[in-house]
C-alpha cells in the first residue's frame, strides 16, 4: 500500500497516537515554504510553464460554463487558484476565496474519517452492526464497513420513501429517515456484502452512528475534530445555524436557474458540507501529511474494496480511487453532485499535487481533468469520472 509524506514533511513514527487538538494539527500540517525553499521546489518542476497551461485548460471551461473555484498544487507549491463567475448568477456576485459552495458526495470523506477517528479511539469497531447503534434498524449483517465501502445493500432513500411517508415533514433529518426505515422496511438492493453499489444511504446512517458513539451533533463533531484543528475556519455543515457561515454560501444553479432547497437537503453525512479552495487545500496536506487519522488507519481507508468489475477504478472507506499495475492507489479522488453543485477533489500520491474544482453551476468540465492531471505530469486510464459521481 503506497502512502505519502505531507508537504510539512510530517514524520509518521511520531503520530502513532494522533492528537486532535487545534496545535497539534496545524503543526503536523507545517509552517509555509520560505522563499528560497518556494522558489527551488518550482524550478524543479516547472511551475510557471504549468500554471499557465492549467490557466489556458480552466479558462476554456470557463468559455463552456464553468462558474466557480480552483486549485492546482504540487509539492507544496500553490501553482493555480483562481475564481470563475458569480456566487449567485442573478446577482452576478463575484466570487471570492471565501466563498463556500455545497460539496455534495465530497462530503463522504469526512464522515469516513469521523467514523475511523471513533474507531482509533476504540470507541466503535468497523465490524459493528448497524443494530449495535439502532437496534430497530430492520436490516441484519450490515457492519460499518459495509457502509463505508458501499456494500450494505441498502435501498437509496431517494427513491425509497413514498409521499405518504414522507407528508408533513419538509426536510427530514438523519434520524428522521432511520425511523422510516425501521417503519416501512423497504425492500434492500442486495444482501450485504455481495457487491459494490454505491449509495448515499450508507454515509447517513455513519453520520447517524457518529452522533450515537459521540453523542453530539454531527455537525459538532466535524467541526471540533477535523474542521478546526486543521485550521479550516470556513467549513461547515449546511444544518449549522451560524450566520458568519453563511454569508458567504454560494447558490446552485442548473441550466442557468437557480436551484430551490431540495426536500433533502438536511438530511448529512453522504453530502451537506460547505468549504473553499483554500480550506480543502488544508484538509489535503493534513490528510497527506497523516494529520488526521493514524498512517495505518490511512492504509485501511485507501485499501481497494470493490473487485466485482474488472479495470482501474475502486472505491475504499470514503475514497474512490485509480489503481496502479499492483493494485495501490494511483489516483486517490472523490467528486459530488447535488442540486446545480459539482464538486471534484483528486490527489496524486505518487507525484504529490492535488487538484481542487468547486462548482455552482453544473458543467461536466469540472470531472474533466485528464489534461490537467497530463499537465501535473500523471496519467489516467479512464477519464469518464461523472458516471462514478450519482
């Protein structure tokens, strides 16, 4: 299994037992390059020729559609970051750095990481039952890994709930759907365990688990445990009630309109969280740097879970991932849609960059990266990532 050393060059034999404290992260995390080290790392790599080629590929999406955010690093150098359009295409706001847009599945690696956080405190075992934490829950054999790799057998609760149950309800929440389905027992996809089928049944209930083991809001748990000890001060859960948050929260649009508050938008853990660029940028070298969960733990939730069809693409505990000829992440990825909102967050262990694209306007381009990653010096076998995002 390939892991990497983060940009602050975080020495792994002394994070045997992660602490989460705001100092302690942002210390793995590291201090900023000096000028001199900035300088030599983009000799090395001929950032500048990069850059402008990044340059030339996102404003030609920006000619196709694009609105939003971007940034492209390698080796601890920023080499492109920059805003396209408005936050709100009727009130053509442009947007900044510190707006924040809805990361839809880009969201499931940070309750993936919640959930193996419980887990190194010994809190809460992967191969626990979903009964173990909602005993009513109508589904046997079901452990919490099955539900960080996608192989419960779940119905989606999208498509599952009819309007009988859900009348008199606007927007449910977590647990609002776990009685539903202790209620009516829809009929499950498969039995656990006998294929990968993603679906965003699986990071409601962890999110739900969360609470239970933590006993705390979901919400409060992501922000003390992950959001501020990596120092990603605008990051947040679309249930928070704070109004600092949210003056910077951009709209989803599709098609050009405005897309209304969804049914179920509260409902968290397999989406809703809100961030920018920059902040992501953090959560990447706290994750590459073994900032957040422990090297062995990191080994677990990149292991390659879902060997049913043949090819490169896999999925882990909360990352999709490319695999090389023996089977270790290439690529390590995860990208989202939700309700004018695509998100796409891919990293390279092997030649250390990372590419952030933050949309509010929906445009396939943003899943399109083969000639940005062909830039960063990678390669890809399968550039069709938006059949992976629904």
């Amino acid at each position: 299994m390939l892991l990497w050393i983060g940009l602050a060059g975080c020495d792994r034999t002394h994070h045997s037992k992660v602490k989460r404290d705001k100092e302690a992260l942002t210390g793995c995390i590291g201090n900023p390059l000096t000028e001199s080290q900035e300088a030599q790392i983009r000799q090395q790599i001929n950032a500048e020729e990069k850059a402008a080629k990044i340059q030339e590929i996102f404003d030609r999406k920006r000619r196709g559609g694009f609105n939003g955010s971007v940034l492209v690093a390698q080796k601890g150098v920023v080499l492109f970051e920059k805003n396209y359009g408005y936050a709100s295409l009727k009130k053509k706001d442009s947007l900044t750095f510190q707006h924040t847009f809805q990361l839809a599945s880009l969201s499931k690696p940070f309750t993936a990481l919640a959930i193996l956080q419980l887990k190194e405190d010994k809190k809460l075992s992967l191969d626990d039952s979903v009964q173990a934490y909602f005993p009513d829950f109508p589904y046997k054999g079901i452990t919490i890994s099955s539900l960080l790799s996608h192989r419960s057998g779940l119905p989606n609760y999208m498509y599952t709930f009819p309007d009988s149950v859900r009348h008199g309800k606007k927007y449910p929440s977590n647990l609002d759907l776990i009685h539903w389905f202790e209620k009516i027992k829809p009929i499950p996809n498969n039995r656990p365990e006998r294929g990968f089928s993603y679906n965003n049944s699986n990071y409601l209930v962890l999110a739900s688990i969360v609470e239970k083991v933590a006993e705390m809001p979901f919400d409060e748990y992501l922000t003390r445990h992950i959001f501020e000890p990596l120092g990603m001060d605008n990051t947040y859960l679309c249930t928070s009630s704070s109004e600092e948050f949210h003056q910077y929260k951009t709209l989803g649009h599709q098609n050009g309109r405005l897309i209304p508050k969804d049914y179920y938008d509260d409902v968290v853990g397999d989406k809703g969280i809100y961030s920018n660029t920059t902040d992501l940028y953090r959560f990447y070298k706290g994750l590459s740097g073994g900032c957040i969960i422990n090297p062995s733990t990191m080994k677990e939730a990149f292991a390659p879970r879902s060997f049913e069809k043949p090819g490169v693409k896999n999925y882990g505990y909360g990352f999709r991932m490319h695999l090389n000829e023996v089977n270790e992440p290439k690529y390590i990825y995860h990208g989202g849609w939700w309700k004018g909102y695509n998100t796409m967050f891919w990293m390279s262990p092997e030649d250390n960059f990372v590419i952030i694209v933050l949309g509010n306007s929906y445009n396939r381009s943003v899943y399109q990266l083969k000639d940005v990653i062909d830039v960063l010096h990678g390669e890809i076998q399968n550039d069709d990532i938006e059949k992976d995002l629904q």
